[in-house]
C-alpha cells in the first residue's frame, strides 16, 4: 500500500488478538526502519523500550488505566528520548562515524558537529524536552506506519501515568517517556474519525482568527 491509503485506512486499534504474537526479528526490522526518521541534527535521541515480560505488561495495565492493549497486543514498546543524546561526546562520535562512512569531508564533519554542538548549549530543560518529543514522535508515526505496511493493526497511548511507568520500569530521568505504542493483531476494527476540512486547517502566509462554531443537536434546535 501507498502512504496515502494506509493513512486513509489506518485506525487506533484497542482489541487485540493476544493469542498472536509478531517475532521479535520482526519487531527489529521495523524498528531499524523506523530509525532512519527525520530527526534534529542526526544525533538520534529515540529509544524503544520493547515489554514483552507478561508480568511487566501486567504491572503496567493499571498505570495506562486498565487499557486492555497493553496485555492484549503482541508488541508493547515505550517510546523514549535520550537526553544523553545532546552530549557533545555523542555528537562529535555521530560525525566523526559519518566521516569514516564517506557520506562527508573533514571540513563538512566539523561544520555539522560545531553547529549541532552550539545550537543545543544554551537551551534549556524544556526546549530539549520539545526537542526530544519532536524527533521521537517523528519516529512514532515512522514505525506506525511500517506495523500498518507490514499488515499488523497499532495504537499510540499517551494515556498513562508517566512517574509510576518510570519507577515501574527503572526509566530513570535521563530518559523522557513520549507515548506507548502497541502493535499487534486486531480482532476488533477501530472506529472511524471525522477530520476537519482541508480548508478549515490550511493557512496562507498569515494565521487567521476563526472559532469553530458546535453543531446543534435536535434538543437545542
């Protein structure tokens, strides 16, 4: 299938077949694929933390309020950022790598690694958490639709406690938990979504004010 048709099929999927299970040969495929995601800088931040321990998953039903695709999916990953990845040793590592690959010369290598290193010195702790989050959900949706390509059914959670899936799972702080993603057979198909208007969602060079009006319903009509 085209990106396009499995975006217009594509639905979040909350019944699973737990019978099923996705090898973890598999799983690797997709998460290599899944890597080569547009990502600030190359200095690749996101970690996937796969949970296939059953008592694990168990433990973390209640955090992600009793959502039965956390057991249910044959795949559970938790989707992390490394703030470790900022670190100007793993940047200088990143390009030197590249260098040694022939992708660039000397001179572009210690262009690259310089700037990536300046850019991220002065930010804060939120402007790398935003930093963080943009990459990671770019390698979200990557492998979201790679599991829908390669025929199973997902679901993004950001529904869950975030501190007690951190002391859950010992996810210490140098880590920021973005979403869950389950993967998996579905045995139920998710319900369909309305979208907004094309029109109502595009803007041409300047943002412009529009509220959007609730419908009536027949008691207020």
């Amino acid at each position: 299938m085209s990106v396009k048709n499995i975006l217009e099929k594509r639905r979040s999927v909350r019944h699973y077949d737990p019978s099923y299970k996705i090898s973890s040969e598999i799983i690797t495929s997709l998460v290599e694929t899944a890597s080569k995601s547009p990502n600030g800088n190359n200095i690749q931040a996101t970690r996937y933390l796969i949970i296939d321990e059953p008592d694990l998953r168990n433990l973390i039903l209640p955090i992600a309020f009793n959502q039965q695709q956390v057991i249910e999916a044959s795949t559970l990953i938790v989707m992390l950022g490394d703030y470790q990845a900022f670190d100007k040793e793993n940047i200088i590592r990143i390009h030197e790598e590249g260098f040694q690959a022939g992708y660039f010369d000397e001179s572009l290598r210690d262009y690259l690694a310089h700037a990536a290193i300046n850019y991220y010195k002065n930010k804060s702790t939120e402007d790398l958490k935003i930093e963080l989050t943009r990459d990671v959900s770019l390698a979200s949706m990557s492998l979201i639709l790679l599991a829908n390509e390669a025929g199973f059914d997902t679901i993004t959670m950001s529904g869950y406690d975030s501190k007690k899936l951190k002391d859950a799972l010992n996810i210490s702080e140098r880590y920021l938990d973005v979403m869950l993603i389950a993967i998996g057979k579905g045995t139920k198909a998710g319900h369909k979504t309305v979208r907004h208007n094309v029109n109502e969602i595009i803007y041409k060079n300047e943002i412009i004010k529009c509220f959007l009006k609730p419908k009536l319903d027949s008691r207020n009509r």
